[in-house]
C-alpha cells in the first residue's frame, strides 16, 4: 500500500501505454499524452493494452519511482464514464 497526503492526485491515462517504457519513456508520456509536469508530486498510472500489468510513475524526494503490478488472474478495470476525448482519468486516492 502506498500512502498518500490529499494533496496528491492520482492520474490514469485512457489509452493503454506499452509498459516497456521505464523513467523517460513514462515520463515523455506524462508531459506529451497527459500534458502534466511529471515532476509536480502527483501519481501517473498506465495500463496495458490487455490491462492485465500497470504502472505507477511518481516523483519522490530524489528522483522517479515506479510501482509495476502484473495479474496472475483478471484485469484491472477501467472507470466507465469517460468521455471519448479524454486523455486522461483523475481517480480518487
């Protein structure tokens, strides 16, 4: 579980992103497809396309940190009311 102030937003792209990106690629994503400041202190969430991994892009003290999850079992599911335009999904903590 990662802990976090409510200050920080939680921001999920809605176009999956291929996970074999790491801290530049991701990052590249948050300021091209998000149009965010990856360094601003929030939390950036990619899904693949088959939604079954997922990662977490979030800045800490020194530098990027990445949280990468795969699923045995299922996939992660996608808040439903989005609208066709959007690039991104805020969710709550």
């Amino acid at each position: 579980m990662i802990l976090l102030p409510r200050s920080v937003r939680v921001y999920m792209a809605t176009e999956p992103v291929n996970l074999r990106k790491s801290f530049e690629g991701l990052s590249n994503e948050v300021r091209t497809v998000l149009a965010a400041d990856p360094i601003c202190g929030h939390v950036f969430l990619f899904l693949n396309r088959r939604r079954t991994q997922v990662k977490l892009l979030l800045w800490t003290r020194g530098g990027f940190t990445i949280v990468h999850k795969r699923l045995e079992r299922g996939r992660f599911t996608f808040p439903t009311r989005v609208a066709a335009e959007a690039t991104h999904v805020e969710l709550d903590a």
